[in-house]
C-alpha cells in the first residue's frame, strides 16, 4: 500500500508523482549547499544555517480552502508575477480546466533600485523579464529566512551582458537588488512553490515588470529610455492575459519571443539562439490573433492619453526601491538620503513582526 502523502488532501499519490514528490523535496532539502556565498549586490545567503521546519511548513489552511473554491489542486502549477510601482507580488494558480487563476495578492515589503532592468553588479536594481525557478533554487536555509533565487541573468540577460548574482525573493524585508517580502509572506509564498514542485511541476515562471502593463502606464512613462524594453515585456504579458497560461519563453536575436513553435509542427523543438538570428516560427492564430486584437485595443488607449496631454513620470525617481503602503503604514519606515542622493526608506528590527 502505498503511503498517503503529507498536505495533498488525504488522496494517495500514484507511484511516479509520489517519487517526484520525494525528489522535490530532498532537491529543495540541499539546495542551499549549491547556493555558494553571496556576491557584492545581491541578496546574502546562508549556508551554514541548518534547514528547520519552516521550510516544509504547510500551505495555510485559510489558503488551500480558497484553493478548493477555486477548483484547485494542492500540487497544480503556479506562476508568480511582480510589480515593482505597485509593489505587488501575485501568486496565480492553475485550476481543474487547465487555466490559471489569481490566488492570491501579496504586498512587497521592500524592492531596491529604480525602475529599469539590473544592468551590473552593485546597481541595487531589482531584475525585470522573465524568469525560471527550480526547486534547486529554493533555499531553505536563507539568511533571510527563505529565498529562492531568480536565476539571473537568464539567456536575455546574458545576452546583453548584464552581471549580478543572487538575486532572490526572499523574506527579512530587506533589499539589495532582491524582492524582499515578509517572513511570513514568504512562509507562504515557498511552501506554494514546494508543493507545485510536488505535483510535478518542473520549473515556474516569474514574470517580474516595472509596473502593470496598462495603456495608462505606458503612456505615463513613454518618455523612459526602458520603453523599448518595456513594451517587449508587454508582449509577454499580454500573451498571458489572453491565454490565462504562462507563455513559452525563448531568446534569439537578442529579445524574448513568445509562443514560439515550429511552423506546421509544433510538437518539434526549434533551437532558439540568444545571440543569432531567429528560426522560422509561428505562434498558435489563435493566441497570435488574441495578442493582435488586445494591443489594437491597447494601442488606440495610449494614443488617446497621449494627445490628451497625460502628464509623463520622471525619468529617474529620486527614490531608492518602493515599499507597498500597507507596510509603510505598519512598519513606519526611516527616511533617509542615500549616498546617491535618492530617499531611501529603511525599515528597524526593533519590533519589526515578521
């Protein structure tokens, strides 16, 4: 008989996903040996600390009852998408019908940098595009509680020579280049990942943007130099929009593409070169004609903002990161005038509620 498995609803886990569960598991168990030390403008971990139980905590309860509401599996996929101005980390879970659902909105309790890319080590900025999380990424031994990092840079990233390392999200409300949230967001956010990892998934994907992705946005911040990049970010958001899937992710000619499939056959695995020129392709016509139709739509919103004269973002903020209101609120953060010059919100440990 085979045994019943711990958080997974009480239903007996056939023997291939039972096997995956335990790899999941023990992989998440060691991965803080494969972190190594930390690196100048990255977030530190470490891997002397011993792995406790907070890292095999359970998904909370009040979670996996809006989950069954849902028409969720414990163990289904999930996908994690970041915003940096509204300081919002959102966790997306896939249902019963193959689709992913919002499940749940978390506040970020600290980023780091301005908005724009991570271009260099020490920059402080927190990493846009999108990005792939194993469960050897997942580190249960973190200096800020639990992390799991972003694996940048990713082949985009690369690419264009951008350096950085250990770049994570994490807990302890502090950054230095990382999404910091939390202990107990984190808490929460890991054991999701964990469990997805059980269920079978192999990797999720962070989607992480320097704002939502609406026409008013855009048009606030049309003047940035970032736009180029920003809109091609876009285009992977509203593929996912339309499809309430994680889009496939690919890197030639030196920018992302999206839905990429071998033309006429796209069970065929096309080889996708981050430096040359891109294969002949074609996306799915009815995810391409969904894309067309939402950035048609798009499109005609941000040029009526434009003529009506809607007032541009500066270019560079003054502003070292954000934090999310809610925890401004709570946690009452210092400000304080960085070394650049830019107001910076530095938040005490004395009393601080993890």
């Amino acid at each position: 008989m085979l045994p019943r498995a711990i958080g997974n609803g009480g239903r007996t886990l056939k023997p291939g996903k039972l096997i995956a569960r335990r790899s999941a598991l023990r992989t998440i168990a060691n991965s803080a040996a494969l972190l190594g030390t930390a690196a100048l403008g990255g977030c530190q971990t470490d891997i002397l600390a011993t792995a406790d139980t907070k890292a095999i905590a359970p998904v909370p309860r009040t979670l996996r009852a809006k989950m069954a509401t849902l028409n969720m599996e414990l163990g289904s996929p999930i996908l994690l998408r970041v915003f940096k101005v509204e300081a919002e980390l959102e966790v997306w879970k896939e249902d019963r019908k193959g689709r992913f659902a919002l499940l749940k909105i978390y506040p970020i309790c600290k980023w780091s940098g301005d908005l724009g890319p991570k271009i260099r080590e020490g920059d402080r900025q927190t990493p846009e595009g999108f990005y792939d999380i194993t469960p050897a990424q997942m580190n249960p031994n973190s200096e800020y509680y639990l992390s799991f990092n972003l694996g940048f840079p990713n082949a985009f990233d690369r690419v264009h020579e951008r350096t950085g390392t250990h770049l994570m999200v994490h807990g302890d409300c502090s950054s230095q280049g990382c999404y910091a949230m939390t202990d107990a967001q984190i808490l929460e956010i890991f054991a999701l990942g964990r469990e997805s990892f059980s269920g079978g998934q192999r990797s999720f994907q962070v989607q992480a943007f320097p704002f939502r992705m609406t026409p008013a946005n855009m048009a606030r911040h049309r003047g940035n130099p970032h736009m180029p990049f920003w809109r091609m970010l876009k285009e992977g958001n509203d593929h996912f929009e339309v499809t309430s899937r994680p889009p496939k992710v690919d890197v030639c000619n030196k920018r992302y593409v999206f839905n990429a499939f071998a033309p006429g056959d796209h069970a065929f695995q096309l080889k996708f070169d981050p430096y040359g020129e891109c294969p002949a392709y074609e996306v799915p016509t009815e995810i391409a004609q969904a894309v067309r139709n939402k950035q048609r739509r798009d499109d005609q919103e941000f040029e009526q903002l434009v003529s009506q004269g809607v007032e541009t973002a500066p270019i560079k903020s003054g502003r070292d990161g954000g934090m999310h209101p809610t925890w401004v609120s709570k946690l009452r953060p210092r400000e304080i005038i960085d070394e650049h010059g830019n107001l910076k919100l530095v938040v005490s440990k004395t009393g601080f509620s993890r």
